[in-house]
C-alpha cells in the first residue's frame, strides 16, 4: 500500500503547509538526485527514524523494455546481501509509479570518488 501525500502530484496539499511529503511510513526530507524517468529522495521511517533513499519511477514515462528493466534490478536486488551492497528495504508500487525504497549511502556514490 502507498500513500503520498502533502503537496504531491497524487494528493495536491489543501493545508496544512508545515507537514512533510509521505510515502508510506516515509517522511520525505529532500531531493538527492533527479534522472529522465525517477527522482531520488531523501527519506525516514516514521517508526525506526531510519534514514532511506527513495527512489520515485514515473512508470508512464517509460517503455514496456525500460519497464521490464526496471522490475529485472528488483528482483536482483532482492537477492544481494552483501556490505558493499546497498541493501533494498520494500517496493510499492500503483498504477503510475514505483516506489524503491534503498539504504542511504551517507557519502554518496562511489562513481564521485
């Protein structure tokens, strides 16, 4: 189950203007990077205050190939458990977006380095 709220493309804010976007049990902090078809956010768990990196797909925007690709790093991704590994946490998913919520890497990707 998603729920996006405040301000979002799916629930547009009516009040309130002080509270957080949400996904889930994710309060969204901020933007960590942008590509042609996904936003990556900064987020926390409500609960565990855990630090996470969402990942935003809009699924309209892409091909059935690129969308196939996308389900086939899912599925990769779950099998991977390693510490040089950025571990997947959960997936949603609703009609028009994916959502991939990842461990945060504090210090960004190694691609900088």
């Amino acid at each position: 189950m998603v729920v996006v709220s405040e301000g979002s493309a799916a629930a547009p804010s009516a009040g309130a203007p002080g509270r957080p976007l949400q996904v889930g049990f994710y309060e969204i902090l901020r933007t960590l990077g942008k590509g042609n078809f996904a936003v990556v956010k900064l987020a926390r768990h409500k609960v565990t205050k855990t630090q996470v990196a969402i990942k935003i797909i809009d699924k309209t925007r892409l091909n059935s190939s690129n969308l196939e690709k996308i389900y086939r790093e899912v599925q990769i991704m779950k099998l991977l458990n390693h510490p040089h590994i950025i571990k997947l946490y959960q997936v949603m998913e609703t009609k028009d977006m994916l959502y991939i919520v990842t461990e945060y890497a504090k210090n960004g990707e190694m691609f900088d380095l």
